[in-house]
C-alpha cells in the first residue's frame, strides 16, 4: 500500500511482502508481512523509520511522491533492527544535510550496522520526555528498552493525538490483510515481544498519561477505533494472565498414541463441561501458534512420548520456548508415554518448575505404549481436578 493518508500532513509510507513465506527466519507467514514507515509535512519534513530490504524500491518511490520535491529535514529511528532500519544508509547518503533522531543507543548500534559511514555530524540525540519542534507538529519521546532490543523508543505526536509504537501493536500479515487482529497479534507479540512483559507494562504506564487517537505500528495496520480493546490485550499478554477461560492440549506423539490419549482427554474434559478445549499436533502445526495459544488460555496440558530417557524433542522446544517467554500463573496437567522406561514426566515438570508460578496438577498420567481403562479412569480424575 502506497501514499496512504493518516491525516492532511501525514502519510504512510510503508509497504508489503505478500510473497514471503517466513519471517525472522522462523515464523510461519500466511498473508505475508507488512513494513510501515510514515512522513510528516510541515515546517521541517520529518520520515519515521525507513523499510526491509526487499522492498527498498516501492519504499523510496513512495518517499518521493509523498515529500513532492522537498527534502526531509530528520529521520526518526524507533529501532534499529534491519527489517526497519535497512535504508538509513541510502537515505543518508541520499539526504546528506538530514538530521538522524535517535537515543545513545541509537547510535551506537547505527555505528554497528552501517561502518562506512560518518553519522558524527548528524546526530540529533534525544532522551525520555524530549520535544522536537517541527512546526504544527510536536513530537515527543519515550524510551521504551527492550520492547525488544535496547534502543528503542515511541514518538507521540501531540497535535494529532498519534502514537508511533515502534513494534508495539504490531502484527504479521500484509497491512492489506482482511483478518481479525487478535490472532495474527497475539502470535506476534508472544513470540517476539513476549520475554518482556515487564518492559511492556512500563511503557503502558508512559501511554496511560497520554490523549492516544490512533496508534501507527511498524508492522501491521493503523490502529483507529477501539483503541482501548488493543491496549487492553496489551496489558492482558504483558501481565502474563490468561485472556480465557480454556484448556490447551499440546501433543507430541510419535506413533499416533499419545495423541489418541490426548485426543481421549479432551473429549472427556468437553463432556465435563469445558466450552474452550484446544488440541494442538506439535508435530505438525505452527510452533508459534501453539505458544500463543499456550499463553491465551487459563489451563495447559502437555502429553509427550518418552525419548532418548528424555522428552520427544517438539514437546522440549515447546516447553524452552514458553520458558523463554517468561511463562507463568498457569495450572498445567501432564500425560506421558513410555513402552519400558517412561521419562517425559520428570523432563516436562523439571522445565515446568523452572517457570514462575505454575501449578502443576495430580494426577500425572503413565502410558504404557497405549492407552489403557486405567489411564481413562486418571483421565476422569484430573478432568475434575481441572
């Protein structure tokens, strides 16, 4: 999408990659991506973060009808990763008299990144709370560290009322996506963002002092009505409470057997009266998505196959993937499989006690190879427990 207006001074600039597949290299994408970058007209011509490297071309000629001839005055970098930052040092050389803003760390990473060039002389460093001047347009800054790297900060136009989020609020998906936002947000926000809920309740705090009108994230669209059902997601998934009431059931199974007595689990828990039971094939579906779903529901039940005296390996990358992600106040169930020595239980609740806050429930249910009327009457047992 191209020469979107926001406001009478304000364009998007951004673009989509409806072709790529995957994203950092690990998230599985179904409506591809989107990269925004946004411009301001008014006394001093102001760009907000450039765009990813494949779609340079598109992003420069979108810069160029928008600034209809004049020059930007600053760029402002929100954050240096490179499906953001790739351009700075095009537009810099393109732009030699334009002012880069950005913090400390801002610049040195930018030094990092792009070692052929000079910045010395262009530097305009800001710190929290400061105020850039453009004309109409006054912009103000809050660092917002580690949500995700170090450096990075929001822009909040006070004039038109427009937060600018850097990855916050962001999403997968093309911004041209016609998708609910929940979903692809939520997978988005726990698998790249989701370490640092602390980090994001700070800057919640810093927003809760501000008049928001519209948020304008990197990635994903212009957020304009309803502002507070995505702000109250935010503090949903940054606090690390479930936003429902429901059970997960994460498999990985071999031969199809824990499964079966996954598969077994939740029907006895839907018979119980459980209206939200998700059943989720580590093996075969988006790890992602699993994890935002581990993280979207009260309860968790994990069943895996015993291996090499240890866990089924897509039940531990599951497992060091929420632990990573600071996974926490949840009550967990576990069902373990083993033909003659069965070791999933012990592994699963090592890593389980590791987190913070985690109830882990009796009773942990033994298979031997396959399900038996014993493992149904444990089933019944910690169906009541849940």
């Amino acid at each position: 999408m191209s020469d979107m207006t926001i406001s009478e001074d304000m364009i998007h600039i951004g673009a989509s990659d409806k072709n790529i597949k995957i994203f950092e290299n690990q998230y599985v994408l179904e409506n591809g991506m989107s990269y925004n970058s946004y411009v301001i007209k008014d006394q001093k011509n102001v760009i907000l973060d450039t765009i990813d490297e494949k779609l340079t071309d598109i992003w420069l000629e979108n810069l160029e009808k928008a600034l209809d001839g004049e020059k930007p005055d600053y760029l402002i970098v929100s954050h240096m990763e490179p499906d953001h930052a790739y351009n700075i040092g095009a537009l810099a050389k393109k732009y030699p008299e334009m002012k880069i803003v950005g913090n400390q760390f801002t610049f040195n990473m930018l030094a990092n990144f792009f070692k052929e060039i000079d910045f010395s002389n262009r530097k305009f460093v800001v710190k929290e709370g400061d105020v850039l001047d453009i004309g109409k347009h006054k912009l103000q800054f809050f660092m917002a560290p580690m949500v995700h790297w170090p450096e990075v900060m929001v822009t909040y136009e006070q004039t038109e009322k427009i937060l600018f989020s850097a990855d916050g609020f962001g999403k997968f998906g093309a911004i041209e996506a016609e998708e609910e936002w929940a979903p692809e947000a939520r997978r988005y926000y726990f698998g790249i963002v989701g370490k640092y809920g602390m980090q994001v309740q700070a800057l919640l705090k810093k927003a809760a002092n501000l008049d928001i009108q519209m948020i304008c994230p990197l990635h994903g669209p212009i957020l304009k009505e309803n502002l507070g059902y995505y702000i109250e997601k935010y503090d949903t998934w940054s606090s690390y409470q479930p936003e429902e009431e429901g059970i997960f059931i994460a498999c990985s199974s071999i031969y199809g057997n824990t499964l079966k007595a996954a598969q077994k689990l939740a029907e006895i828990l839907k018979e119980k009266g459980n209206k939200k039971v998700v059943i989720a094939d580590l093996t075969k579906e988006d790890w992602a998505e699993s994890v935002a779903n581990a993280f979207k529901y009260s309860h968790l039940i994990v069943a895996s196959s015993s291996y090499n005296a240890g866990i089924f390996p897509p039940m531990k990358q599951f497992l060091n993937h929420l632990k990573e992600r600071n996974y926490q106040n949840r009550t967990v169930g576990m069902i373990e499989n083993g033909s003659w020595a069965p070791s999933a239980g012990k592994e699963m609740k090592r890593i389980l006690e590791e987190m913070k806050n985690i109830n882990i429930i009796e009773p942990m249910i033994t298979i031997k190879s396959t399900m038996s009327n014993e493992n149904i009457s444990q089933m019944e047992q910690l169906a009541n427990e849940l």
